[in-house]
C-alpha cells in the first residue's frame, strides 16, 4: 500500500497548479462552459476555502477544498491524477475534507457533479452522500448531480 499523505496546500504550488488544470480540462472537455462549476485557482485561494493535496512522498497526487459557506460545507475541485488513481488517494481526500468540515463544526457537506463522472458519483456514494436538490447559487440543469451527507 503506497504511503499516501492528505496535507494543507496552496493551489498555487505549481504541482496543485497542475492537478487543477488537469482537472480543469477535463471539465472543459466533458461539459459546456455554462455546465462547468470549477472554481479557478485565485477562486480557491481565500480564507473561506481549505485546500488540501494528496502526496506520496513529494509528487501531488489528489486535490480537494472545502469551502465553508457558513450552514454547510461544499467539496470543490476534487481530483486525483488519472495516473496515480487505485492507490486510494480518493478515499484520502474525502476522509480529511470531512474532518476538517467536523473541525469547523458544519453539519453538513454538499457538493455539485457532473452526470458523466460515473467514478466520482461511485466514491460520494461509498462515503454515504446522497442526491439531494441544487443548492447555493446552482440551478437544476441537465447535466449537475447534487449530493449532501449529515455529518455525526
């Protein structure tokens, strides 16, 4: 089992500057522009924002940020290189964006996805995430799934 460590980054080091804009293009790639909700790099760097890179041994794996909107937690810019995935690194990340949700005491986590992340929905799912409606500023649209989990 590879040694995989979940630490506070910086979306700016330019190996988390990397992971997003892998992620990025993905999203660019599957949805239209108006079907895309990733938060750009600057976006991520504000105090209401955690951000945190998977790493084994120095290389970034994995990135994920809670954002804390006051009532709930929102999980954004999750992902995991496509040449790094079946080590667990997703299962890293969401371990640790729920424990620093529990840590800022939010109750609840959401989170916006897209229908063609059949991966990403399998993962939400594993950790007990469910649909739930849009929420925030997000409208219904055809291609966003929504998923909440209530934290104990």
């Amino acid at each position: 089992m590879p040694d995989i460590k979940v630490v506070p980054g910086d979306p700016r080091d330019p190996q988390a500057t990397a992971l997003l804009r892998q992620s990025h293009a993905l999203m660019q790639q599957l949805f239209d522009p108006e079907e895309n909700h990733f938060l750009d790099i600057d976006e991520l760097c504000v105090p209401s924002i955690r951000f945190f890179v998977a790493r084994e041994g120095q290389t970034a794996l994995g990135c994920v940020a809670l954002a804390n909107k006051g009532d709930y937690g929102e999980i954004k810019s999750m992902f995991v290189d496509p040449k790094a995935r079946g080590k667990g690194i997703a299962h890293h990340l969401m371990h640790q964006v729920e424990a620093e949700a529990r840590a800022q005491n939010l109750a609840t986590i959401k989170l916006e996805t897209g229908d063609k992340l059949v991966q990403a929905h399998t993962l939400y799912r594993a950790h007990g995430y469910v649909d739930c409606g849009p929420f925030g500023d997000y409208e219904a649209n055809t291609s966003s799934i929504f998923m909440t989990k209530e934290l104990a």
